[in-house]
C-alpha cells in the first residue's frame, strides 16, 4: 500500500544536510545569536534575489506585515482592501494595525481581481495587500496603477512566492513594501520561525529596523515604542544556506507542477491557470473540484495525503465575526473554499510517486 504524505521536510532537510549542521555549529560555536553577521548578510543576499534595495529581518510573516503597514501609517480608522482567498495571516496584519480589512473577490487564478478595486474604494481607503497564493504571482500592473492614482500603499504578502515573478520582476518589489514568512514549509524556509520585509524605500527599511528591536537605533536609547520582532542568527544563517539552492529547488517545485498539467486528465478537475507573463514557484499545487471532499477520500482510501488551503476563509472565521459579512457575502472566496485541494508537490517527491498520484487522480 503507498503512503505518501500531503507534505513532509525530511528529504528537503537531508539534500543539503551537511551544509546546514555546519552552519548550525559555526553559528553555535561564535556566542553571537542575535543580530549579528549571518543577520546582516542574509538581509543583503535575500535584497539582491528580491531585486529589491533593503531587506530587514523580522520574527515571522505576520510580524513583517503587521509591521510593514503599520510603519507606512496604516492604522484605527483606515481600510485594507485585502482578497477574501489568502490566509489569514494578511488579513490579521492588517487588524493589528487597528484598521479594518475590506475583502475583494478573486479572479479565475487565485489571485486577487482588479476589477473589484474601484467599488471597494471610500474615503478610509488606505492600502491594497496583494498576496501571491500557492506561488502563483498576482499580475500587478493595475494595482500599481490603482494605488497610484488613488494614494494609496500598496503591500505584497510574497509568504508563499519567494522567486515568483511578473514580467520578469519579482514578487516583493512592485510594492511600497513585500512581507515574506520563512515558515518551515515554505519555498524558502528556515528551522522555526521568521520573516522579512523588502523594500526600495530608505527611510521605511529604517524605521523597520529600529522598531523590530524595540525601537532603539543605539543600545538603551528607545526613540519609539517598538516591539521585539527579530530573525536570529542561526534561522538567518540556515536561510543563507537555503538561499544558495533556491533555483535548484524552484525549479525542482517547476518540474513537478509541469508533470500534474501534462498528466491530470479528468473533467472534473479542474487545473490551476497561471495568469500571464508569470513565472510561479508552486508552493502549493491546487486543484479544483465540485466533489472535492469525496475525490480527497478517494486519495486518502489509495494511501495519498492532502490539504485544503483553506477550508475557511477569513471573512467567516470567528475571529473576524464582528465584521458581519457571513455566508454568501463573498461567493466567488466561498466556492474556492468549498473546491479547492492540494496535492502532494513537496521537494522530493519522487517522479514513481507523482506517477502514482497522477493516475489515482484520473481514475476518480
Ligand atoms: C500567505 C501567507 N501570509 C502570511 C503568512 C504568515 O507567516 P508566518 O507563519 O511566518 O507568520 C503565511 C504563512 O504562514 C502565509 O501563507
């Protein structure tokens, strides 16, 4: 009988496994953990890969947009047009700011649809965040252009998108600032937990540098109440090691994606549609049907882990109950909720397995 895993880390881990130990024991052995060297120099190589100017480390993904907004003066009084399909951590940066979240519906590719923006906009508008989901990079051309002629900021939640490019720009770069997670399971992840934020803007990568570390440029000297928001040494170090196999594992990510579109021939599944002019790192392959939960048992009854990202969308989850949109306010958000099914695309997957898949797939 096969097992295979919806997800698993361990042949990601072993691929590379001297080099992160001796990262891990070069960065124990030096009695300096936190913001030192491995810090600074990860800041500077995930800049150069982003394309962007700055990168500043922070704690986890929601951290570095909470963050993020907060610092270009987002806060109580103020909406975030935000895409009902994402996780919810865009949605509780935002709420952390004390603003209020506005949710725009997606279009036919996950991403979030420009035509939407205009009827969402009032007077409290803000800011738009973009979230690049499954590392399917959103087309940003008319956010751009909207946020311009508006006023208004325009963040990227680049969590699952890390190398994923429009028009051979990367995700991170289009806005006034790209907020990664280095979650474990993400393209690039480190050992626990942490995050970044990328930008060209000087003076907002140095206010996010004085704020992560309590606020304080010299040592004891607070000019602002910040927080504790900071990516140790070691996470930045294994990140650094990771960072130098990014393309290989991207591409390996490529691969797999291209053998489930050559392979899955069912008409009741639906295959994701990347949008155009995008390259995508397929953090999750997701595919959609009408009878999803009996296709997901179907796999699990032939040994093949799943997942569903995610079952409940923000807008009807408790925590944003207060907002009193329930069900039906977001149709479109809702019926991905319903269809939506991850398969099996981690690093490592072996080409026998994905055979494996592919065929119990078109047999449902
Ligand atoms: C799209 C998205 N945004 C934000 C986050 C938050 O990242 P973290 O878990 O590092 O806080 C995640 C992942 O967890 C995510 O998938």
């Amino acid at each position: 009988m096969h097992s295979i895993p919806s997800n698993t880390l361990h042949p990601l881990f072993e691929r590379h496994q001297k080099e992160y130990e001796q990262k891990a024991l070069d960065v124990l052995r030096s009695g300096f953990y936190i913001m030192g060297e491995e810090l600074a120099a990860f800041e500077k190589e995930f800049a150069a890969y982003c394309g962007a100017k700055y990168c500043v480390g922070v704690a986890s993904g929601l951290d570095a947009l909470w963050i993020a907004m907060h610092l270009l003066g987002i806060g109580a009084g103020n909406e975030v047009i935000v895409q009902g399909n994402t996780f919810i951590a865009g949605v509780m940066g935002i709420s952390k700011t004390g603003a209020t979240p506005v949710f725009a519906e997606p279009d036919g590719h996950f991403a979030m649809d420009p035509s939407r923006l205009e009827a969402l906009l009032t007077p409290r508008t803000k800011a738009v965040l973009v979230t690049h989901l499954y590392g399917m990079m959103t087309p940003m051309e008319p956010f751009v252009s909207f946020c311009e002629k508006h006023g208004l900021r325009l963040i990227e939640d680049c969590a699952q998108a890390h190398g994923a490019k429009y028009g051979g720009k990367s995700a991170g770069s289009f806005g006034d600032a790209g907020c990664f997670s280095f979650y474990p399971t993400k393209n690039l992840g480190c050992f626990g937990d942490g995050g970044a934020i990328v930008t060209d803007d000087k003076t907002l990568a140095e206010k996010i540098r004085i704020f992560r570390n309590y606020g304080s440029e010299k040592k004891y000297y607070n000019s602002v109440a910040g927080t504790n928001s900071r990516l140790d040494e070691l996470q930045a170090g294994l990140l650094r090691v990771r960072l130098g196999h990014m393309d290989e594992l991207n591409d390996e990510k490529n691969r797999i994606a291209g053998r489930y579109f050559a392979g899955i021939r069912n008409r009741k599944i639906l295959l994701p549609s990347p949008a155009e002019d995008t390259e995508n790192v397929w953090h999750q392959f997701v595919i959609r049907c009408e009878e999803r939960d009996r296709l997901q048992q179907f796999l699990a009854d032939r040994g093949i882990g799943t997942m569903i990202h995610y079952p409940v969308p923000p807008h009807l989850s408790g925590a944003y109950a207060h907002l009193g949109l329930g069900p039906g306010s977001l149709p479109v958000t809702e019926r991905l909720a319903d269809t939506v099914l991850s398969l099996p695309s981690f690093i490592g997957l072996t080409e026998e397995d994905q055979t494996y898949i592919i065929d119990a797939v078109n047999a449902f």
